[in-house]
C-alpha cells in the first residue's frame, strides 16, 4: 500500500492447467509414422510436459525420431517430417529447365523428407546422382 507506514502481503499461487494434448494410444518406435489412428487426445497437468507437447488439431504427417511410450505425448523435439521418398522404392526423377522438363524413372537409395537432398540411381542408365524430393516418390536433379 502506498500509504505510510505502507504494507506488503506476499502469495505463493499454485495454478494447474489442463488441456487436451495428443498422446501415444499404443508402444511406437523410431522412424514411425505419426498417424491419428495412433495418437488419442487426453486432458493432462501440461506444468509438468516441460519439453513442449502437442495440442490443438490432429498432428500432420511427420515422424518420431525416438520411441515412444504408450500414454506419452510427442513434443516438438521428437517429430521430423514424414519421408516422402523411402530408400527401396520407385521414383520418379525430373530434369526441369526453363523451357522443358524431362522425367524418368530410378531407384531411392535414401529416404527422404520435402526438400532434403538423397541419392537416387537412373533405372535407364544406372547412374547414382543426387536429387531434391519434391514430392511423394518425384525428385528434381540440380542443374
């Protein structure tokens, strides 16, 4: 109180706030899909989720880079992009110049999320070239 002789009164507040945050419905390991069908959404104390977590719509496609438990939330740290191109499988390789674009077929020898360079080898020609993912299964050579 700004009147003399003045007083002060200290608190100790101790607030809970709980929200709806997507946690693991089931046991999920490294390098796996991040898929609605495998998250489940559950009020939780976030005081104590001091690494982030998830809240708010459905997760979009991305992957986790640890395991994780059942019953635990994602946060933020945890998730990479989902690959778009996956080592083993087909894709298409695209040349694109100013006034052409030329495309052919190839191997991913890498996995590969949007914009990441991989290694790629021509099925026609058999040559291993690097190439940007530009889509699911397309990479674009640099010219």
């Amino acid at each position: 109180c700004p009147d003399s002789p003045g007083w002060q009164i200290r608190a100790r507040l101790m607030v809970r706030v709980r929200l709806p945050v997507w946690v693991a419905a089931e046991p999920l390991s490294r390098e796996q899909e991040l898929v609605s069908a495998r998250l489940e959404l559950q009020a939780m104390d976030i005081g104590g989720l001091h690494r982030g977590f998830v809240s708010g719509p459905r997760p979009g496609a991305q992957r986790l880079l640890r395991d994780l438990p059942a019953g635990e939330p994602p946060y933020p740290a945890l998730l990479a992009p989902a690959w778009l191109v996956r080592r083993g499988e087909p894709v298409v390789i695209e040349a694109v110049g100013e006034s052409f674009t030329i495309s052919t077929r190839g191997l991913a020898l890498d996995n590969g999320a949007e914009r990441e360079l991989i290694r790629v080898r021509n099925s026609d020609s058999g040559q291993e070239i690097r190439a940007r993912v530009v889509g699911a299964n397309r990479v674009r050579t640099l010219l």
